[in-house]
C-alpha cells in the first residue's frame, strides 16, 4: 500500500514505534500471555506503565518534584469544568483570554461555577491573532489561556509573567518544543493530538495548587482525590496510556530541542508554499501562525473541493478545515515526517500549474 500522509488534527498520527509496541501488546502485554486490553490495570505490569509514563512527562519537561502527574479521561472538554470546581473559590474571579473555540467553552462552563473576567478576545477577527495587550489582575483565581487553536491555526509562542496561578490547555502542542513548565501551575492536554490516541488527558499540578483546591468537590471530579490514587481511583484507559508511554519514549529519545526543530521545518516549508503560491493564502498572523495547525484557504473557493480530492488522489489525508470555519487545515504534529509536507507542497504546486 502506497504511503497515506496523515495530516488529520485528532485523533492524529502517531509515531510507528508506538503502534509497533501497541500491536505486540495486543497480543501478549509484557509476557503475560494476555492482551494488553485483557490486563488487570491493578496488576504490577500495567502500573509499571502508569508509573513510566508519569516520570517519562516530568523528565521530559524538567519539572520538579513539587509537580504531580496524573491521567484522567473525558478529554480535554471535562478540565473546562474540574478547573473551576476545584480553584474557583468561593469570593474569587477566574481570567480567561479566549483565543479560540476550546477557550470559548472553556470560558463558557467556567462561568457555571463562578465570577470570569475575560481579559483578552480575538473574536473580533476570527480569532486569527493571539490577544497580547492584557494585564492578569493580581487577585485572580488563576489565570487561563489556550496555547495552541486547533481549529483556527494560531499558537502561543510566549506566555505572560504573573504571580497569578497560570492554567494552560496544551491538547495540540505540548511536547512540540522546549518551554518553560515552572511557570505554570497546571498544564492540561488531551492526549490524541500530539502525545497518543483518543481516550486520555494528561495533567499536570503543581502541589501548592491542589492545596489551594475546594474541598465539595464530586469524588471523580476531584483533583487531589485522583492524585491521591494515582490516577487509579477508576479503571484508566489502559490501551491510551499505553500507547502514551511509548510516545513520550519517542519524544525522550528526539529530545525538546531538536523536536522543535523538526517542526519548524515542517511549518516553514508549507507556510513558505502557502505565501508563494497564486492560489492560496493563510488564515491569521504572520506571528501568531501555528506550528501544529496551518489554516488556509484557495483564494478561488471553487477550488476547494478539486483540490482536496486532487489531494485525495495522491494520498493526502485529513485536510479539510473544521466543519465550523471550512477551508483547509494541515496538521503538523510532532510524528509527521517532512516528506509528508513536501508531498503537500508538489501537490499544491502541480494544482496551480494545471489552474493558474
């Protein structure tokens, strides 16, 4: 079978190590002679991956041991209410920016449970830029923001200096480049866009925060409950976190560095092609153009769905935009190889020599 490009935004391509070792483990999990999805996840061998995986994330970031590292499930979606149920107390105010569609519902059930400042918009482009000209007011709950917009293609590449507890949602490029993860207080990311397959999230908490936590908080919803239990409190998704495991081993092994690296080539050539070429142009700002995410759009919308099945014809996946702004959207994430990316930009290329 000829190589299929998978630019899909989620759930999104995987490193082939980690779909080599899930199929192992589908058929014999760490000797047992049972299927990894037949496994007790209280058994030694499936904590044992729990337990890797946790480490595996702080040594990836370089986080101290005032972190805890935690996998839960119900996406990314269930954190835009665990997060104000635990820390938006009682006489506080929550600050959002909204960048984007996850930062509008994040915004939106947040507000179910206490007071929201909304410091920072850019809706009023289409959220085609990152806001920048906002200050954190000092007696904040916490501080939230989005660091990467799947569905509209901008990307973090600084965050704020505040005294304030800083929260980020880094579903779709967390483990994309090297940063700074002291400054944050929790970090979030479900795990099917850039660290595994559907199923899981990953959390991150530094310890002062979950001391600051409301204590009513629902069993299942409680932070300090599923650290307490290391992540064990309910049958995890033994199958995600698994494959989680062998993607932070990927990751370890390219190392922060050189990973960025690999993206910014990646996101250089396609943008590089994008402003070149007669028959398409980007979506948002030149400064706020994601690495994990280019949006963009035919200048001729005729145009849109022949070139996709051009696309199709040459086994490109997976880039039509979101179904709510249209378009086209090329995931870029971490296990994308630049030959991928190439064979986008000679289809784009040879698409504007037959239509130019």
């Amino acid at each position: 079978m000829n190589k299929v490009h998978n630019f899909s935004a989620g759930p999104a391509i995987l490193p082939q190590s980690a779909i080599d070792a899930s199929i192992q483990a589908l058929q014999n999990f760490g000797g047992t002679g049972l299927s990894l999805i037949e496994v007790s996840h209280r058994g030694k061998e499936f904590e044992a991956v729990v337990a890797e995986a946790c480490n595996l994330v702080k040594e990836i970031l370089n986080l101290s041991a005032d972190y805890e590292v935690i996998f839960l499930q119900g996406g990314a979606s269930l954190q835009f209410d665990m997060i104000p149920m635990n820390f938006l107390t009682p006489g506080k105010t929550a600050a959002y920016v909204n960048t984007g569609v996850w930062a509008s519902r994040a915004i939106k059930e947040a507000k179910m449970f206490g007071e929201v400042n909304v410091l920072a918009s850019s809706e009023d482009k289409n959220f085609a830029y990152i806001p920048k000209d906002y200050s954190i007011p000092a007696d904040a709950a916490y501080y939230h923001c989005t660091s990467n917009n799947t569905i509209y293609g901008t990307e973090m590449f600084s965050f704020p200096e505040t005294n304030v507890p800083m929260i980020c949602d880094m579903s779709s490029d967390i483990f994309s480049r090297p940063f700074d993860a002291s400054k944050f207080d929790m970090i979030y990311a479900g795990a099917q866009k850039n660290m595994g397959p559907a199923g899981t999230t990953l959390v991150i908490i530094k310890k002062s925060l979950l001391e600051k936590a409301n204590a009513k908080v629902p069993t299942m919803l409680n932070y300090k409950i599923h650290v307490e239990n290391g992540s064990m409190y309910n049958t995890p998704s033994v199958f995600a976190i698994f494959v989680c495991m062998h993607t932070l081993r990927w990751i370890k092994e390219i190392g922060l560095t050189a990973m960025e690296a690999r993206n910014k080539a990646k996101a250089d050539l396609l943008y590089a092609e994008i402003d070149r070429n007669s028959l398409f142009t980007g979506t948002v700002a030149v400064e706020d153009r994601s690495r994990m995410n280019v949006n963009f759009v035919l200048t001729n919308p005729a145009h849109e769905e022949p070139f996709l099945k051009f696309c199709a014809s040459r086994n490109l996946s997976g880039l039509k935009g979101h179904r709510s702004v249209g378009g086209l959207r090329a995931s870029l994430y971490n296990a994308l190889e630049l030959e991928s990316v190439q064979a986008l930009v000679d289809a784009m290329q040879t698409y504007e020599s037959q239509n130019a």
